[in-house]
C-alpha cells in the first residue's frame, strides 16, 4: 500500500508520500510515489500516486514522454493545458487507459487499479488540487475539506481532521502531514519510509521546497518523539 | 460498520462497542453489539459483534436460546463449557454456521459476514480474550498484543498503539479506548453513539461496571474536547 496526503491552503499546498511498495508481505521496494511537472513561474504540477505499481509507471512515463514531445498539443501536454481543469482531465483520461489496458491482460480477479493526487497552479490562475479515481473521474479540495489523500488514509485522518484548517500556516501543515504519515508508519507496515515531501507556495508556480525525508532523519525522529511525548502526555492528563 | 475494541490487561479487561447499523447511508438504526452471558461469580462472557446485523442477530439470539436450554451440555452451551478456549471453539462454530446459512440465501456477490470479540474467564482460570473471524477460527490477545479491534479499526489505533501496555491500569484503559472510539467518531460516519462500556476486573468472574454512554453524555463530551485540546496544544508545541 501507500500514503500520499495533499493540503490546499490560503498560503500554498503541501505534499507528502510514502515510497513504499510490496507485492505481498515478502516483495517490499522502494519507489518513488512523488512527480514533479513544472516551467519554473509559469507553471508547476505535482502527481501523488497509490495503487498498481504497473498501472502508475505506465502513466507517469507515458506523461513525461508526452510532456517532453515537440508536437504536443494543449490537449495532451499538462504543461500546455489552458488550465488546472484541463490538466487534471487529460491525466485522468491518461489513467483510465492505462488502467484499462492492463486490466484486458490480467485474468478476471486479478485487480490492477490507482488513484492520483494532483496539485498545481498556472500563473494567472488558483492553486488546485484533485483526487483522480481509477476510471478518470475525480474529485477536489475545497475549503470544506482542504485535504486529499490516497492510499491507507485512516490511520492519520484523526489528526487531520482536528488540527487542518484553510487558515493552516505552510509550517504548521508540514507539521500535520508529517504526523498523519507518523501516525500512519507505526500502526501499518505496508507504508514505510523515506518520505518525499513537497511545498508550493501561492502564486509562486514552481516547487517552493523539495525534500527526501530517509529513514533516521533526525528532525523527523525527534518530531516524532516529541508528538508520542506530547500525546502520552495529553493522555495522562485528562481525566474521567 | 461499527467499531468495537477490547483490551486485556493485567488487572482486567475493558471492552467498548458503538451501536450504529447502517443498510446503506440512508438507512441508519442502534443496535446494542455487546452481549454478556455470565454466572457471577463462576464465570462471565462478553461478546462484541460486528458486520452483517442478519448474521449477529441469528448468531447470539441461537446462542441465548441454547444457555437458556436446562439440556444444553458441555459442548453446546458456553455457560457449561471447561475452559474459556471450548468457549471461543463453540462460539466460531455457531457463527460459521449461521453465516453459511444466510450466504446460501443470497446471490453471488451479496456477502453476508460478521466477526466477534469474545472476552471472558472462568473461575480458576485465566483472562481470554478472542477475535472471532467469519469462519469460525479465531485469534488471541496476548501480552505483545493486548488489545483486539473489530470493524473499523484504523482510525482508533495510532492512539492504542502508543498508550496501551499489559500494565495499563482498567482507569486508563477505559479512557484509551474511549479517546480511540472518539477518533473513530469523528472520521468515520459510519460509527456512531450511544456506546457500551464493559470492565471486567481479574478473578471477580463477573461485569465490574457496565455503562451506556449516550450522544451527549457530559463526561464524554468533556473527555473529547479535552483530548482534542491536548492534541492541539501538543501540536503547537512541537517544533520542526
């Protein structure tokens, strides 16, 4: 499995993905969950992806090859697209295909399935962010609910859910996702480390702050010390 | 769904079930999911239910039927049985049977399918606690793993995961699984109030205390905004 989270906030988005993949228990990877689409200024798209491994890399290669063709048209190129809409449609066109595709190879119960996360702003236009179903249909965040996530989202929605508003800073919302995916790394083995997360702030069009959180890194340890330390803490305080 | 958690410790156990049913979204009821069958003193059974409402019907109504029944025998009635192990065994296969009954009603495709926490002890013998699969085989809480969760569970278990221990006295444990109830609530409509409190102190072979909580309920609602402000405050607190 997987946990990709992505926040739409009044100062920017932030993004965060596990990088882990297992074919049953005993076939686990490492992969990279996180893409990056962007013309620095004009631009920036950023991809989360959950679910078939086969189906995913398919999609993203077939999206990079298209972006890095010449002849690419505003109807097929995410980075031609007149707008966020528009981009979120052709990769979800993009990925039922694919989707579609694979399943004609597989036998009838064999799954092969994903779902996106896509988040971008074109200069002159709203920051968006869409939660694209394997059949290309998809959904957005709103200021109702300013998060998305895919994957094994349970474990870390409780956090979420108390702590993310619109009005979040850009550093209290690496704060959330970073311990969302904390609360999630514990209690389910099929997410695991290193983390990659992202943050674009508004009206910059471009990747603000890209970083690889490995395994041991000390300031996420430390974090995560603290937020156990802190819940203990809670707990042991209040009374019934 | 439902949500149902049980915790066995070295003073005792503590069970907590909610009580919503639901036939689709539009089609919410309360139904009690924690059972007790218990001859004080000498022996004492809990049963918590979750999944198809048609199956844990049938399943406990039969069970009741055949504890009331002066012919039932060692190996029919829970209440006559040797070892809290012939329990669990007694248990799985009525609920197996029961839900292979139903399955042969439905079509292709419709499920019908339930699982149980089944907690007890008999005088002169030990705690048990165990998690009933559909199928009738089941799973044990031990020392490593103290606690057993059915229906759904992701929500509530960051929080058990890092509180709950063997040694955790039955006071907090009664705030543990009503803080992970209270994030299930929260995050997942599908659970909901009024919820059933158990505690079973060791050796007593009896219910120490059994409560409803209803929606509303001042000392919940008093505990929920408590935690909440715990985990906010802990959350601006940490530094990143």
């Amino acid at each position: 499995m997987t946990y990709c989270v992505g926040l739409l906030l009044k100062e920017g988005m932030v993004l965060l993905s596990d990088t882990r993949t297992n074919a049953g228990l005993d076939n686990i990877s490492t992969y990279r969950k996180m893409f990056v689409f962007e013309t620095p200024g004009e631009r920036v798209i950023t991809i989360m992806t959950a679910g078939s491994l086969s189906v995913t890399q398919t999609a993203m290669a077939r999206m990079r090859d298209i972006v890095d063709d010449p002849d690419s048209t505003e109807a097929t190129s995410i980075l031609k697209a007149p707008t966020m809409l528009r981009v979120a449609e052709i990769i979800g066109k993009l990925l039922s295909e694919v989707r579609a595709e694979i399943a004609d190879k597989l036998s009838m119960g064999q799954g092969a399935s994903a779902s996106l996360i896509v988040a971008g702003q074109r200069a002159g236009g709203d920051m968006r962010m869409f939660l694209i179903y394997p059949e290309g249909n998809f959904i957005e965040a709103t200021e109702d609910t300013p998060f998305l996530q895919i994957g094994e989202h349970k474990y870390g929605k409780p956090i979420l859910d108390r702590v993310v508003t619109p009005q979040t800073s850009l550093k209290d919302a690496q704060k959330a996702v970073l311990l969302s995916m904390d609360s999630t790394l514990r209690s389910n083995l099929s997410v695991g480390m290193p983390l990659d997360l992202a943050v674009i702030r508004k009206d910059a069009c471009a990747l603000t702050e890209r970083r690889r959180i490995e395994a041991g890194d000390p300031v996420f340890l430390k974090m995560s010390e603290a937020w156990s330390h802190a819940l203990r803490d809670g707990f042991s305080k209040i009374e019934i």
